[in-house]
C-alpha cells in the first residue's frame, strides 16, 4: 500500500511542475530595455511611422492604427 501512495503523490507533482513550466517559459524572451524602432511609411495611409523591426520591402508596414485594420482574427 505504501508503495501506491508513493506513486501517486509523485505523479500529481509532475503535473504540477510541468504546468508552471510552461506557463512561465513564454515569456522570458521579451527584451526588457525599450525597443530600437525605425522609420517606415504606412502602406496604407502613407504617413512615417516607427516599427520595432527593419522594414525588409518586400512586405507592407502598416501605422498603429491601419495595423488595427488589416489584424488577423484572434480565435
């Protein structure tokens, strides 16, 4: 009986430590000193913006507010 017991109190701390492992891990990549931005012209509306990303060209580069346009659908 004892060995049963045993069994079952570590398996109930696995699961534990496995949930707070994931619910920790995504987010310690975020950079905690600000973001360098550059300047970019709204593909939309045209007027200079900042992104915190080098604009490549190949892709268009929305302002705040014309990203808030073309923003996937959150499921």
């Amino acid at each position: 009986m004892g060995f049963n017991d045993r069994g079952g109190n570590s398996r109930g701390g696995n699961r534990g430590g496995s949930g707070g492992f994931r619910g920790g891990g995504s987010g310690g990549f975020r950079p905690s000193g600000p973001r360098e931005m550059h300047k970019a012209t709204c593909s939309d509306c045209k007027q200079e913006t900042e992104v915190p990303f080098v604009p490549s060209g190949d892709r268009p580069v929305y302002c705040r507010e014309c990203y808030q346009k073309h923003r996937p659908a959150r499921y």
